[in-house]
C-alpha cells in the first residue's frame, strides 16, 4: 500500500473517529456527564466567568451582534469583554438555553468537546503526516490528555487548542491533495481557532508565519518553480479572511490597552510566571501517577498553573522511538525534533537576569 493509500481516512473511519472522540472526552472527564449544570470543571473561578462568557455571547448574538465586546460586566466601561480571553468562537452554543444552570450545563458540554476536538484534531494531522490510525490514535491522546493539561482544566482557553491540530490538518491535506477548498478550510478554522483567544491564537498565528517562511525560503532554494496558481490563490485568500479576522479581533483589546495602561504587565511578572527545565517534570497533584512522585518539584515552583508542564513519560518514550523510525521521512522525522525543542526552549518563558531574555 503507497504511503498515499494509508493516508485517505475513509468516512468509516471519520465515524468511528467522532464516536471515539467523544467517548474518551467523557471518560477521562468522568463524572462529568452525569452531572451537567450541577458541577463545573476545576474550581469555581475560571470557570464561571468562562460559563458567563459563552452566555454572553449568545446574548449578543441575539440582540447586540455588532457590540459583542460592549458586555454588562464593570459597566460603565468599554469593551469590557476584553478584559479577558473571549471565547467567540463558542458564542453560537450561548444561543442554547438561559439562565445559570443553563450557563454551567453550556460550558460543562463545551469543556467536554475540547477535549474530544484536541483528540480528534491531533489524530487527523497525525494521518496527514503518514501515521496509521493505531499512530494516529497514539498521537491524539498524547495532545489531548498530556498529564500537565490537567492543571489548565480551569482555563477553557487553553484546553481549547484542538482548532490548531485541526487546522493543520487541513492545511497538510490541501496541499497534500493539491485541493484549494481544503487549505481555505484550514484558515477558516484557524480563524475559529484564534476567536476563541489569543492565548494560543497569537503563538498560532506566529505558527502560521513561521511555516509560510520555510515554505517560501523552500520555493526559493529551489529555484523558484512555478506554483499551482489555484492553491497560491487559495492560500492567499486564506491568510487575508485569517488576517482581517485577526485585526478586527484584536481592536478591542487595543483599546482596552490604550484606556486601561496599568493592565499591561510588566517583565517582572512575566518573569514570575515563567518556569525553568524543573518545569517540565512537575505533574499537577490531580495526575494519579505522577502528582505524588512529583510533589517535591511540583511544590517548590513560584507558580503552579504556569510551571507544571510535564507531557507524560510514554509521551517522551514513544517520541523517541518514533525519531528513530524509518518508516517516516528523515526530513519530516528530524524537522519535527527541531520544532519539538524550539517550542520546548520557548516555552521557558521570560529571564530578566540570568539566562535568555526571550521576547515576550
């Protein structure tokens, strides 16, 4: 079977995908399901602004759709709901019900599906990318279920990454398959991705810039072939509705900035915010396994939430195996350990004194 034969994921398989997805969502989130509108993920914080803000946004929607950011929260001020992560992207399910049980019921549902989107996301770029589904399956659970994605379940932005995956995904296959409609579809749900926050929607769209670079240095070492002028149109038009969504998104929180400057933080905090390599074996206290083996790092860290970042050991183990495996394209094999370790180095974070200064 070609390498382009294992690829194709047939509509069964998309199926059983789904199903999967959302029945791993519910069982590593259990007993969740049994308990919608009655109980909230995490604590009480995060949380319950977050179940306010996907009601807000469906009241919006509704009644206000050209002043959505103008929300009734710390009235009289402006754009106040960007005083925070928005969560637009989850606005429409704000259309469902009202009232608070309601809210809580929305967001539990809404939390679930991240989930099953990170898994399913993950699985489908790892099909692009030549994995079979076994691989593939290996690889969703890796990105959606990574042990330090536990201390982020008060976050509902941050455990929202499967659009990423997904996007990618898309984008892979458009090219792939040479197919304009798939790489449009892979910035309209990068689009997707970036209304739910810019906390992952800035490093993604710094992503996207980075990997149009590489591609375009590679269209020149080359020699400058010609292109497919369909997909170079496809791609452009995708950056430009990727753009101009990114810009009308981020007004807001310019004003927001320019009205409000003591909101904006300082090195010092980011830096207090920022781990070292301890980070990346401290597990959060919720992780059966390795919560208590990890204690000891885990407790000596200035910021818990920030500073747990521990992917899992099989994660690591598996990863190296697959580094080694030449079932995979060398180039592919070692461009993603590059990537690997430049996101690893980033992640540190920010030093005012003593290491890197990284530009954040």
């Amino acid at each position: 079977m070609s390498i382009r034969a294992q690829r194709e994921v047939s509509a069964r398989e998309l199926a059983w995908l789904a199903v999967g997805a959302c029945l791993l969502a519910v069982v590593m989130t259990w007993p969740l399901v049994l308990h919608l509108g009655e109980d909230i993920p995490k604590d009480l914080g995060d949380p319950l602004a977050q179940a306010w803000q996907v009601a807000w946004g469906g009241h919006a929607l509704a009644d206000q759709p050209l002043h959505i950011f103008q929300s009734n929260q710390f009235w009289p001020l402006d754009d106040t709901l960007a005083f925070s992560d928005a969560l637009l992207g989850y606005a429409p399910a704000g259309l469902i019900g009202s009232g608070p049980q309601d809210a809580v019921a929305r967001y539990d549902v809404l939390f679930m599906f991240a989930y099953a989107l990170a898994f399913a996301g993950a699985y489908l770029l790892a099909r692009e990318l030549g994995a079979g589904p076994g691989g593939a399956a290996v690889a969703g659970a890796a990105f959606a279920f990574a042990p330090f994605r536990l201390e982020q379940d008060g976050h509902m932005q941050v455990i929202s990454s499967g659009g990423i995956a997904l996007a990618l995904a898309l984008g892979v296959r458009g090219l792939r398959l040479r197919g304009p409609g798939w790489l449009v579809a892979g910035f309209l749900v990068a689009a997707w991705q970036l209304s739910i926050g810019f906390t992952l929607g800035l490093p993604f769209a710094y992503l996207l810039a980075a990997l149009g670079l590489i591609a375009a240095l590679a269209w020149l070492r080359r020699g400058r072939p010609a292109l497919d002028r369909r997909l170079a149109f496809a791609a452009a038009a995708g950056a430009a509705i990727f753009a101009v969504v990114a810009g009308l998104l981020a007004l807001p929180y310019l004003r927001v900035a320019d009205e409000h400057p003591q909101a904006t933080r300082s090195p010092a905090v980011v830096a207090a915010y920022s781990g070292d390599a301890g980070a990346f074996v401290a597990a959060p206290d919720e992780n059966l396994i390795w919560g208590g083996a990890t204690a000891g790092v885990r407790d000596g860290l200035e910021s818990v939430p920030e500073q747990t970042l521990f992917p899992g050991l099989l994660t690591l183990a598996l990863a190296a195996v697959g580094l080694g495996w030449r079932g995979c394209p060398r180039g592919l094999r070692w461009g993603l350990a590059v990537a690997v370790v430049a996101v690893w180095v980033l992640a540190l974070g920010f030093r005012e004194q003593g290491g890197l200064l990284w530009p954040y």
